[in-house]
C-alpha cells in the first residue's frame, strides 16, 4: 500500500535538473507534464518510487490554510517554535504532493531521502502526521510526541 508526504517550498526555481542530480539515490527522474504545463516528477530510488504531484497554484492557499489549522491543533513545543512553524507556512509558494511506492522501506532510506530533499529545498516536510523542518526536527505532530 503506497505512503504519502508532501514537501512546502518557498522557491520553486531551486527544483530542476540540476537539484535533482546531487542525489545519488535517484536511479531515473522524468518529468510529468499535461500539454505544455509541468505537474509533477517520477523518481525512481531502485527500492521505492515516488510520485511527486506538483498542486495546482489555485488550491494551495486553502491547502496551507488547512496545514496551519492541524499546526494549531497539534501544537508545538512552545510559543515561538509555533510562531517560527506558522512564520514557515505563510512563506510556501509551491507544494508538492507525494505519492510512495510501494511505501516507506523498513530501513528509513525513502523517508531519509524525502527528508533530504526537503532540506535542499530548504523546504518542510509533512510525513507521518507531523510537520519536520528543513533540518529533520519535528516541529508538530506526531513524530514530536504529541
């Protein structure tokens, strides 16, 4: 059964061939297009793929809204890391959605390559219902201990 994540970028420009070749676990990328708009990538990782949809720009900012309202809920460690996460959010321009095949490994190897190409992104990470930062620390959610 396929796992899901999704990446919150502030600048999309950073996402391109070149970004995509530092990574020595992509075996194959290629692009998804509908007509001439790019909507998302195919990644291959040898032990899981990963489809990365590219969310159209009129539905991100209901998206955000909806991410900001689970931060709230879930909450943070204290009032600043709040302020720092919700600060983070409003920032995002680009989401993408993805979809793993056939799901997280049981070595982490998936999960620590999505973590890292947030991170090249300087990008958060939603992922096993919470949200991490750019450098892996999970700032809400349930991999925070709520």
């Amino acid at each position: 059964m396929p796992d899901n994540a999704a990446i919150y970028i502030s600048d999309p420009s950073l996402l391109g061939a070149k970004f995509l070749k530092e990574f020595k676990e992509i075996k194959t990328y290629q692009g998804v297009q509908k007509g001439e708009q790019a909507t998302g990538l195919k990644v291959d990782l040898g032990i899981s793929q990963i489809l990365m949809n590219f969310m159209p720009a009129e539905q991100i900012q209901t998206h955000l809204n909806g991410l900001e309202g689970f931060i709230r809920k879930v909450g943070c460690a204290n009032n600043d890391k709040l302020l720092y996460t919700l600060s983070r959010v409003r920032y995002v321009r680009f989401v993408i959605g993805c979809v793993i095949n056939p799901g997280f490994d049981k070595d982490g190897k998936t999960l620590q390559f999505l973590g890292n190409f947030a991170c090249g992104l300087n990008g958060l990470l939603f992922v096993q219902n919470s949200v991490l930062d750019y450098d892996g620390e999970a700032l809400a959610g349930a991999l925070r201990g709520n």
